[in-house]
C-alpha cells in the first residue's frame, strides 16, 4: 500500500535493529540503544533536504567553498514520554538542534490526547522543526502536536517516527496534508485498543522500564 505522506527508511541497519526491538526478550538498555541507533538513521533521511549555503573556508592544503547548513538551528520535538528515546539519538547528529517538549496522554476510553505540558522554543518562523514520536498508531496524538507546533509558523514542519500504521498514516494526511512522515516500517493494523499490531508493545514501557 502507497502513502504520499510517508517515506520508510528501508535501509538492511534499519530493518534489523527493528527486528531485534520487537523480540519480547529484548531488554529494556537493548531497546533503549537501538531506539537511538535507528533515529540517528531515520534522522539522515529526514533532514536530507535541509538547505545549504556555499562558505569560504580554508582547507588544510587549500582555499575552496564549501556547503554548510543555512538559516537558523533545527529545532527537534518530542512528544513525551517516549518521543525523548528518538529525540536522543538524532541529538548525536545535529547536536547544536534547538529542543521542545510536548507532553500529551491519550485517555484509555475516547483515544483522544490531552495535553499536559508544553514547552518549545521560541520564534520558530524560518526554522525547520522536526516532531518525533516512536508510534504512529491512531495519530491522534501526532495531529494535535503538530497543530500545536504550527501555531507558531515554523518554516518547515516534518514527523518522524519508528513504526506508523495505515489508520494513522490516513489520520495525519488528512489533518496536516504538507507534513511528511519518515519512519522505520508501516504495520498491518491497529487493534481494538489503538495499539500497533504486530508492532513492539507500548514504546514508552519498553524504553524506561514501567511495564507492569
């Protein structure tokens, strides 16, 4: 199945680090590392078409113009809790990226999210703001950062995400159709809960270790 919205990193390190965070065996400090293995990945996708300006540097052996990254820092945020385990790992390639934090929950009975905390930096015109979350299951939650986000009219908006299904995937184009989502695999479905099948469990539990 095609989505417009939506590029799968389908890379041979991709596929397997995920193989190996869906295995149930997988310990917590395994999913930990390989959730922010699989985002510094994703991320080298999802940033290939930041713009680039030409600069006089001087090399080693000798003077030439060089690319470096134009316009103001990338700002990257997570949806909390466990958009921090993404957030982390593509820290390690953009390190000077500007941080934001939204926390939302879904209520167990509409699916609907309900903010709790938002904190992002200011003055995100002309910025290209990446939201990043592990699942994009009913895409609710996705839907209402990024409406959060925009109302600061960022430059650039983008998703990024390690597993998406079909319902959210439809969720999202539907309510944010210029927002592009880059993720690790597409899954078969959602099951009466709103959980990815056969997806990896709740990502938050498997991330920190609250799984009861």
């Amino acid at each position: 199945m095609e989505f417009p919205n939506c590029t799968v990193v389908d890379h041979p390190l991709v596929k397997h680090k995920l193989t190996m965070m869906r295995r149930t065996e997988t310990s917590t400090a395994t999913f930990r590392a390989l959730l922010q293995e699989i985002s510094l990945l994703l991320a080298y996708e999802a940033l290939r078409d930041l713009k680039v300006r030409d600069e006089d540097i001087q090399t080693p052996m000798a003077p030439m113009r060089a690319p470096m990254l134009e316009g103001k820092k990338l700002v990257l945020v997570a949806i909390m809790r466990a958009g921090q385990g993404i957030l982390d790992g593509m820290l390690q390639l953009v390190p000077s990226a500007r941080v934001g934090h939204i926390g939302l929950y879904r209520d167990p009975e509409t699916l609907t999210p309900v903010e709790y905390y938002y904190r992002v930096p200011g003055q995100l015109a002309d910025r290209d703001v990446v939201v990043c979350d592990p699942m994009l299951a009913t895409g609710n939650s996705a839907v209402a950062a990024l409406q959060r986000v925009k109302r600061s009219k960022p430059g650039s908006l983008r998703f990024v995400c390690l597993l998406a299904c079909p319902e959210g995937l439809a969720n999202l184009r539907e309510h944010h159709p210029d927002v592009h989502v880059y993720t690790a695999a597409v899954d078969e479905k959602l099951n009466e809960h709103g959980y990815i099948l056969p997806g990896l469990g709740d990502a938050g539990d498997r991330l920190f270790g609250t799984k009861t």
